[in-house]
C-alpha cells in the first residue's frame, strides 16, 4: 500500500448545515489525516477554472452556480491509498444509490448537494491539491 494524498470539498450544502466536524471525523476515524485545510467561498472564476473539465457537460453551470452559493472546505488529506479510500468514505454520487454509512448517504440530499467532492485518480488528487493550497500550507 502506498500513502497517498487527496483533495476533499466539503460543499456548501454541507457548511451551510454545519457538518464539517462530522465529515472530518468519518476521514480521520478512517486513517486519513488532514494535512491542510480552509474554508473559502470560491469564486465563480474558481469555480468555473476547478471545474473546467466538464465544461461541455449539461450541468456545468449548474455545478459552478452551487459552488459558488456558499462557503466550502477545501483540504488536503493523506493517507495509505487515500484516493480511493476517501471515494469509498464518501459513496456514491447519489446519496440514494451510496451505501449505508458513507458520506453521502447520511448527509447527501441528492445528486448535487451531495457534501462532498473528492478527487478520482493520484494524478488529478495532485493537481487539484496544487489549485488550492501551495507547499507552505500543506503540513504533513
């Protein structure tokens, strides 16, 4: 196995009810450590830059629209193998179909206002990592 870093989001659906506490319990009672962390209302140019890749998608306005509605958390997590173990943590994109006790299953409220964005590969993990916090911000 091989320690890994991530990206998590805590979204606004998720601030907004105050879970934040209670998402980052479920990383750190799971062996992931947070090793950077701060809570920021993005920019709709943020938004619109993170988000970029599903730019010709249907529900990319939509998406950019609700991340810019409120404050997020964005942190940096590490862990062993903590992109798929933080994927597993947070379920499935709709809370309906997650399994019980992920993420998404006790605080999702649908598709969207889901809590939690995560990266899905090492290689985006970083990249999305480097978008939001430089070196000095990340303490390991």
């Amino acid at each position: 196995m091989a320690k890994q870093r991530t990206l998590s989001i805590i979204k606004p659906d998720a601030t907004e009810r105050n879970l934040t506490g209670k998402i980052n319990s479920i990383f750190e009672e799971n062996g992931l450590r947070i090793i950077a962390q701060k809570r920021i209302h993005l920019s709709r140019r943020q938004a619109e830059q993170f988000y970029a890749v599903h730019k010709e998608r249907p529900f990319y306005g939509e998406l950019v629209d609700y991340m810019i509605s409120g404050p997020v958390v964005v942190q940096a997590l590490e862990g062993e193998n903590a992109v798929l173990k933080n994927r597993e943590l947070m379920g499935a994109t709709d809370p309906a179909k997650a399994d019980a006790g992920t993420i998404r299953k006790l605080y999702g409220e649908g598709i969207e206002r889901n809590a939690v964005h995560g990266s899905d590969s090492p290689e985006n993990a970083a990249a999305e990592i480097r978008f939001f916090f430089s070196d000095t911000e990340i303490v390991g």
